[in-house]
C-alpha cells in the first residue's frame, strides 16, 4: 500500500527534530454544495531541524518514530 503525502504548513518548530505541520483540505458539502474547509495538525519528524515557522513542507507517513510522530517531512 503506498504511503500518503500531504501537503501543509509548518506552524511550530519548538521541539528538537519535531515540527507541527497544519494540513488543509477543502471538499464540497454534500447536501449544502458549499466548500468546506477542514485541518488537521500533525507531528512529524524532522532530523535536521532544516524546517522553520511558515515553511511549506510535503510529509509522508512513517513507522511510529516516537508516542505522537506518525509523519516525517520529506520536502519544502
């Protein structure tokens, strides 16, 4: 099974080799045809500390790196 990759926001870059990515997805609602936009944060990996506050990055899923990091940052 190939692994997602989605595209975000880094929103915070406090912990070592750790960035909070926010990822956006905006879909039409079903009944009310109107555009919707949902996000979501996630945690992710980020073995250089090369990623700062307001970076575009691309994450893809990872086996579990630690409780919380399910993602590492594979591009700006």
């Amino acid at each position: 099974m190939p692994k997602r990759i989605l595209t975000g926001q880094v929103t915070s870059d406090k912990n070592d080799q750790t960035v909070t990515v926010l990822v956006e997805r905006r879909f039409t609602h079903p009944v009310l045809k109107k555009t919707i936009r949902k996000s979501k944060k996630y945690r992710a990996h980020d073995k250089g500390n090369d990623f700062k506050v307001g970076d575009m990055v691309k994450i893809q899923e990872c086996p579990p790196v630690s409780k919380t990091k399910r993602w590492e940052v594979i591009t700006t």
